[in-house]
C-alpha cells in the first residue's frame, strides 16, 4: 500500500510559524537574554544537543583512564570541531555509599581523583560534562539515586563543572510523584545552584511531550533502550518519527519539538552495529544517523571513540549532514511517503530549502521518489546529496534515488535559498486536547501517547459495535489488554465520566481492569480503578472529579484466573469516556 501523507500549504501556519522563528531568533543569539515570559532554560539547547555518552559502549564499565581517552579522542577525531559538546558518565559512575553528610561520591576504584577531577579535563578539552543520575531512591544500576537529595545534588554537580544532567527513572513509580512534579524539582534545583544544566528526561517514553516536559528539560526519550542492531534503531526511531508512541494522526512526534526541546528516540548506535557484510554495516550506520539528523534527535555518539574506524568517524562527523540536524529553525522532520519499508522524510530548513531522507528499511533493492509535491515545491529545483557534498543538477518535478540496497539512504537538500517554505500541519488543540465547555467525548480527540496495543476508536478491539447492558454505545474505545493511552491538555475539564466492561465478544475465563491515571505510570497516581472484572461482572460506571489534571492515561490490563501473571488475550471497552468543562 502507498501512503501520501498530505502536506498543508498554510498561509496561516507559514505565518504563525515565522513569527513564532522570529520570536526565537532574538532570543538565540544571546547566552544570557531572556525573552519576557521563558525561563532562560528554555533555550539551553536551542538545536539538539550534540556529545557522546559512555552506555552504549562501556555500559557499568567505565573509569578514568576510559573517560579521558574518550574527551582526547573526541578533539583527535574531529568529533568536538564537528559539534559534539557534552561527554556524558552514564550510570555506575558513583560510589555504593553517599559520604555522611549525604554527598554522593565517586567510585574510588573507577575514579580515585574524584568527579571534580574529570570535570576539570573534560572541560580543558573544550568539551562540556555531563553526567547521569535516577530521580528514584537507586539507579537502574542499583546504586544511590537522587531521591530525597535533590538539592543537594544539583549543588554537587554544579560545584564539580557539571553542564548536562541525564536523570533516570528506574524505580520512580515508588517517588510517590508525579513526572512533571519530579522534574520540576530538579529544574528548581539547577536554577537555585545558578549554574546553566541541560536537564535530560530518561524515562523509556512515557510522554514526556504529553504532561510537559518542555516546561523543565530539553529533552526527552520517546522510547525504549536502543540496542546495537537495526531492527531496534526503527524501532526506536519510529517511537519518534512514526507512530509506535501516538496516534497515527500526528504522523510522529514532530510537533511536539522545536528550538529549546527535543524528542530524543536514544543515543546513538553508529559504530555499534554489527553485521558480516561492510558495506551494508555502511549503509545501517549512515541509515541510523540520517534518520537522527532528520528527526532533529539529540545526537549522542555511543562507540568506542579511540578505536573507531575512518568509515564511522567520518559518518558521524559529515558536516552537510549534521547541518540538517542543527538547522536553526528547530522543525522536527516528518515522514511524507510511505511504501512498506521504503520511507521519505522532510525537514524544512531555515534557509528556505528543505533536508530529505530517502531510506531503505528493507533488504531488496529499490529505487525511491521524492516528488516536489510531497515537501511543498514545483518546477525545477536544486539536489544536493549531502553525504557526497556533490550537487545533483536540477531536477523537474521529482528525483529518484536508484537501485538502494538493504539499509541504503540518501540524504538531499532541495530547493532555493530563500522564505522558508511551510511545514506540514499540526493536529490542532481542539482535535487532541480539551478546549471546550460542556462534554468532549475522549473518542473524540487524539490520544498522544500511547504503549502496547492501540485503541479502536468508537468501535471494540475486534471491530464490532460497543454493546453495553444491551444498548449499543457510539463512543469509546476497543481495547485488547494491554492497553495504555493518554489524553493531553485536559485541564480544562472538571470531571470525566463513562463506563467500563469486558467486550461482548470476549468468552475467555481471564480478568481485566480498567484503571484511569493523572499522568504516566511513574507518577503512579491513580484516580480511578474498576479492580479485577470478569466477563460476568456488570458493567462499572465512573465518575471522577479532574481537579487541574493535565493529562490523562487510560489503562487495560488482563491478569489470568490460575496464576495470577498478565494475559493478554482480554479484551474491554470505555464506553462513552467524557470530560466533562463546566465553564
Ligand atoms: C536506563 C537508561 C539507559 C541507561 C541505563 C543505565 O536503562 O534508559 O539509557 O542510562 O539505564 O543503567
């Protein structure tokens, strides 16, 4: 199946959109001017941030001797010259113990000078440090995490030179607090110490761009552990770029990024791939790092820096294709065609031309179009391929990448300088957010986060009608356990309302429960739980009181009768969800 994905010619948007680059632009050239109503933070990664983090290399096993070699490495290399700022420790940096006055310490076998020291020689490489911490009371490594120290943290990473702060969330369901209430003590925190930290969200994708992240970090992951191999790099690329996250109407995460604020699908795995075959090891690695630049991710190299090849180091440090990914205009690229695995992407620049990825997911040969139709341009226009640094010529109409193999790309950028041309529509606040008084039916609006199995919207996960206590329901959701979807914006409602059963359809002897949370699972605040149904219990109303919610996750879990463990054949249906805005 083809799929065009429309793109908008807005006047409207073009417009809104140059005042909103305009209004930013004033503000970027500037380190220390803020704008009248955003925190200076707000612009403390005006383009994705750029570095290299020890996790995807070393993972537990790093010390000083590899921490240096990797900040010596990346000025040898060209890294830093190239745009790489921030080294960052990833977990495992730290000691079993804090010291008695509850100052975390570092590992004295790993780094007997301490953190202060590692500081001092990665900024005398001209480089920026970074360092990883869990919001929970232990990291996902098991040792001490920031619960219950949070001011006494950020003034240690401050005094030891620290400028980007990783901030986990192993383990954070037990905080008792919300993501957004977490993070805010942070950004608290970092502010009280004076010292400017990028604050990084690491929380597996639990929509971060949904409860508002942006309104304290710079970034957030939108997915899961990257692993060293392509089908997870798609994977989590598609948490950002495609709709394994949110609703397929949004077409990705784009509009949840610009200038101040990233989605962050991982760090990298260029230089980590395996595979027998060097050329097709090649074309994965530029395959992974085009589809970075593209979607605007934060590039965090994560290989063996002393040890790479001329191959990846000249991959990661491609300046024309680099340049796409820190355009300043912040858009997130997007997909504009779709044909099985072939994908093309668009990513208007400031300039007023465009960056395009043409990219072969699968592993037959085959040629890809770009029509000029597809990223909003007409006539005769320029290609230049920017992993070559050689322009094409001038093509009419379109241009077809021939005879791509397995992971094979291209990276172009096409048009003339000039006005910047338009992006693609945003879903708009009425289509994904509550912005009315009276009822808004939840069927009615976009779900922007989503995990494991989708909603069927106004229908039962197997496609039927919704049946409720006999009388057929309009609206709701289908959903097949497990299911978890969250609502953006609803604070705006006082209450929300509907019922809750195991579908008609659903004849198996398994359990399921409905639960109904303010925000993600680490926030763990539960409004409204149904409690084991069966497909013999009676339909459960509920009705709950919204009290300045700003967003909403609806959960489907199937547990078995016999041992207790997660089914996940149950299937279930909200049946009429409605926020209900009295004024
Ligand atoms: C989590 C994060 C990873 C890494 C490890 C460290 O899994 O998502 O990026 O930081 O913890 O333990």
């Amino acid at each position: 199946m083809v799929t065009k994905i429309t793109e908008s010619t807005s006047l409207v948007f073009l417009l809104a959109f140059c005042i909103a680059l305009s209004g930013c632009k004033s503000t970027r050239h500037s380190n220390t001017v803020n704008t009248v109503d955003e925190p200076e933070y707000a612009f403390l990664a005006p383009t994705p941030p750029m570095g290299w983090n020890s996790w995807n290399v070393f993972a537990k096993d790093i010390n000083e001797a590899k921490i240096k070699a990797a900040a010596d490495a990346m000025v040898s290399s060209g890294m830093r010259d190239a745009g790489y700022q921030y080294l960052v420790l990833d977990d495992a940096w730290m000691a079993p113990k804090r010291d008695e006055q509850g100052v975390l310490q570092a590992d004295p076998a790993k780094f007997p000078k301490g953190m202060k020291d590692i500081g001092d020689y990665i900024h005398s490489r001209g480089l920026k440090f970074g360092i990883y911490e869990d919001r929970a009371y232990r990291t996902c490594q098991s040792l001490p995490g920031s619960f219950g120290h949070e001011q006494i943290d950020m003034a240690t990473f401050a005094a030891w030179g620290v400028d980007y702060i990783k901030m986990d969330s192993c383990s954070a369901e037990h905080n008792g607090r919300l993501s957004s209430e977490d993070y805010a003590i942070y950004r608290k925190y970092i502010e009280e110490t004076g010292r400017r930290m990028v604050l990084s969200i690491s929380d597996f994708g639990n929509g971060a761009w949904v409860w508002g992240g942006k309104e304290t970090s710079q970034l957030w992951r939108t997915g899961w552990d990257i692993q060293p191999w392509m089908d997870s790099v798609y994977n989590c690329g598609d948490t950002s770029g495609g709709s394994h996250r949110s609703h397929p109407a949004f077409n990705g995460l784009w509009q949840f990024a610009g200038p101040g604020y990233w989605n962050d699908p991982d760090m990298l795995q260029v230089g980590n791939i395996k595979m027998e075959d060097d050329k097709v090891r090649e074309a994965a690695n530029k395959a992974h790092f085009g589809l970075w630049c593209i979607l605007a991710a934060p590039l965090m190299a994560g290989n063996d820096l002393p040890n790479m090849t001329d191959t990846v180091r000249d991959i990661l440090t491609a300046p024309e294709v680099i340049a796409v990914n820190q355009d300043v205009r912040g858009v997130q690229g997007y997909k504009v065609w779709v044909d099985g695995k072939l994908e093309v992407y668009n990513k208007p620049l400031a300039d007023g031309t465009t960056g395009v990825l043409l990219l072969n997911k699968g592993r037959e040969e085959a040629d890809i179009t770009v029509t000029w139709e597809m990223i909003g341009l007409s006539g005769k226009q320029r290609v230049r391929d920017l992993w070559e640094r050689r322009d094409l010529g001038v093509f009419e109409g379109s241009f077809t990448a021939k005879a791509l193999g397995e992971h094979g790309s291209m990276m172009l950028k096409i048009g003339k300088k000039g006005k910047p041309l338009p992006t693609a529509a945003p879903v708009p606040p009425e289509q994904h957010t509550v912005t009315r008084e009276g009822v808004t039916s939840l069927s009615d609006l976009y779900y922007a986060w989503k995990n494991y199995n989708a909603p069927v919207y106004n229908r039962t996960f197997g496609g039927d009608l919704i049946v409720v206590d006999g009388e057929v329901v309009e609206k709701g959701f289908g959903c097949k356990s497990k299911a978890a979807f969250m609502f953006a914006g609803t604070e705006r409602g006082d209450r929300l309302m509907g019922t809750v059963a195991l579908d008609a359809s659903y004849h198996g002897e398994n359990e399921g429960r409905f639960r109904i949370f303010h925000e993600d699972y680490f926030g763990n605040r539960v409004l409204w739980d149904s409690g084991k149904m069966t497909k013999n219990s009676p339909p459960k109303e509920f009705d709950i009181e919204l009290d300045g919610c700003n967003c909403l996750m609806l959960t489907f879990e199937g547990r078995t009768t016999k041992d207790g463990k997660q089914a996940n054949d149950v299937l279930g249906v909200f049946a009429d969800p409605r926020v209900i805005a009295y004024d």
